[in-house]
C-alpha cells in the first residue's frame, strides 16, 4: 500500500477510545517524509523513532444501527423543492423545516410521521437545487432511513454530511408499499419488510462513511 504525498496535511492518530479493533499495515514512511503526506482515512500513524507506521482503523463493528419504522412511500424525481419548499428556507431551525417536509407533494405527512419512519422512493430522490435543509428537514421530522431505486448527486452527498441514513435498493423498492412495516440493520444494508417477511441486500457504506452517520454527521464526527 503507498500512500500519495499532499502538502501541508498530516497524519493524526485517532482517539483510542474511538475504535475497537485496529491491524498495523507496517508500512514503513522515511522520517523526513512525515510532514507532508495526505491522510486517506481510516488510517492513523504512530512513531517507533525510526519510521512511520501506519496504522487501519476498523469502524464497522461500532456501527451497529438497526433502525424500524412505518413507510412513507413516493415515486420518481421527488425534488428539493417539495420536500421542504423554498418559501421556508428562511429559517435556521431544524424543528420549523420539519414541520413543513414534504408539504407540497404529501399535506398530511408531517401530521402522520412518526420518529423512526421510513420513506421509500423510486428515481432521482432529491433532485434540484443543492440545498441542505432538504435531507435536515426529512431527519428532523423523524424519519430514520430513505430508501431509493437512485439519489440526486448532491442529495447523496448531503445527506451523509448531516447524518441522515440512506440506501439505494431497486429490489426493495420493487417490493415495499406504503404503510408497510420495514426494518434495517444499516451496517450490513440488510433490509426486511416486516409485513410481508421478504428481505433485501442494499451495498452498505464503506466503514468510514457508517462513522459519519453513527456520530450524526460529518461535523460531529470531525468533532468527536
């Protein structure tokens, strides 16, 4: 394994308490050349005084989220702008975006949802603009995980930033109906439809991505 040189960015050893398991890659890193690699996470380092050893962080086993709700279901190209509508955007509170979710295209969403609710999609959830209030207003009305047959780009990517679970799973889509009960354990993208007893296999995040989501987003696990 080599690891590409950056300038200006250092390796960090992680807390301890962060991680279970850990493995030394004992890859050895001239001295002189400590300051100016690029961390490509989940690595850390630690010094023996003569090199560098790099050492792989294991997240996976910490991500244990099992979530189960009660699903909320929708169709193609469900966009930015019906699920919080830009007329509320003015607003910094996460309370008050959920209160209008998905008030343009579902009246009666947010007077149904419940915490821990699930919204299953078909194409293209979260098109449109690139606002971030759209996956805040979904995670604060209480849904714990979007399933879709596909994301917006952006969408996807914000989505993990605030912490907000999501899976892309065509098979699930296919076979899950609104008012459906339907569990998930995240870390291995294992879906069950309780109603029905049928299960499905999404792609799980890599390990870093699920410490993303399980510490609430990327500030909080930069923080943490």
């Amino acid at each position: 394994l080599v690891l590409p040189l950056a300038s200006k960015v250092k390796l960090r050893t992680p807390s301890k308490d962060l991680y279970k398991n850990k493995d030394d890659i004992r890859i050895e890193i001239p001295r002189q050349a400590r300051d100016d690699r690029e961390r490509a996470p989940p690595y850390g380092t630690r010094n023996d005084g003569k090199t560098i050893i790099v050492t792989r962080f294991h997240f996976k086993e910490r991500f244990t989220m099992t979530v189960k709700g009660t699903v909320f279901r929708y169709k193609s190209d469900v966009d930015t702008d019906v699920i919080i509508p830009a007329r509320y955007l003015n607003t910094t509170s996460e309370q008050e975006l959920a209160s209008h979710c998905m008030e343009d295209i579902d009246k009666d969403f947010v007077k149904k949802v419940k915490k821990g609710d699930i919204i299953v999609a078909e194409d293209n959830f979260g098109c449109g603009s690139s606002r971030e209030h759209a996956p805040i207003a979904i995670k604060a009305s209480g849904i714990s995980l979007v399933i879709a047959n596909s994301f917006a780009r952006i969408f996807y990517r914000n989505s993990i930033n605030i912490g907000l679970p999501i899976l892309e799973c065509p098979e699930a889509v296919k076979n899950i109906k609104a008012g459906d009960v339907v569990s998930c354990d995240l870390a291995k993208g294992e879906i069950v439809n309780e109603t029905t007893g049928q299960t499905f296999k999404a792609e799980p995040f890599p390990a870093f991505i699920q410490n993303i989501i399980d510490k609430g987003g990327l500030l909080k696990s930069i923080q943490g």
